[in-house]
C-alpha cells in the first residue's frame, strides 16, 4: 500500500513514514507540488491506488459522496504542532496500515483510531 499525503501534512511525515519503512509519497513530490488541487489528487490515488493521508475533511465528503477517494486516513487533530503531530501519526500508523487491508475509512484524532464503515 502507498500513501499520498496532502499538502496539509508535513513533508516531514513522509520521510518519518519511508524511515519506518512505508511507501509514501507527499503532494510535494508531484508535478504541481502544494499546488495540486484537490481533484487532481483524487485522480492519482485512484490511477495509482494510493490511500490518500489528509486533514481536508473535503476528501471525506468526496469519499462518502463520490467513493472517491477509495481509501481515506483523515487526521482530525485538530490545529497540533508538527512536533506531536508525527510522533501520534508513528505511534498508530502500523495499526491504521493493517486496518486498511479491511476498511476504506479511517480516522485518526489526538487519543485513537476511529474505522468508519
């Protein structure tokens, strides 16, 4: 599984997420950068089958509405430094990355794991 983070999350998450041995690829890495819009990133997580990582509840609207995109972790922290944001993001992903082989969607506040059928 891959994971495209958005724009909204830090590059530094993706690297953090390749350390510990990921596939990840962060909006910054595509050809339109911060810049891609929301449409474009649907588009290539459904081409690439990629599990789209984001904090735009936009995504889960377009998820429920649309079923695009297929696969969805929405980060609901809330406004969270970068400092606490990773270590919480690592401390679940291992969890949140088995629960993906079963369920689409996947929501991540400051305290737990939610799976929404």
């Amino acid at each position: 599984m891959t994971y495209l983070i958005d724009a909204n999350l830090p590059f530094k998450l993706a690297y953090f997420l390749k350390e510990k041995g990921f596939e990840v690829v962060h909006t910054d890495q595509l050809p339109n950068k911060e810049r891609t819009s929301d449409k474009e990133i649907r588009e290539i997580a459904l081409k690439q089958n990629y599990i789209i990582v984001t904090k735009d509840a936009d995504f889960l609207d377009s998820h429920l509405l649309q079923d695009s995109p297929k696969k969805l972790l929405l980060i609901t922290t809330g406004n969270i430094v970068n400092k606490k944001l990773i270590p919480l993001i690592g401390l679940y992903f291992s969890k949140i990355d088995e629960l993906f082989r079963t369920y689409n969607l996947i929501e991540l506040n400051e305290s737990e794991v939610k799976v929404h059928e």
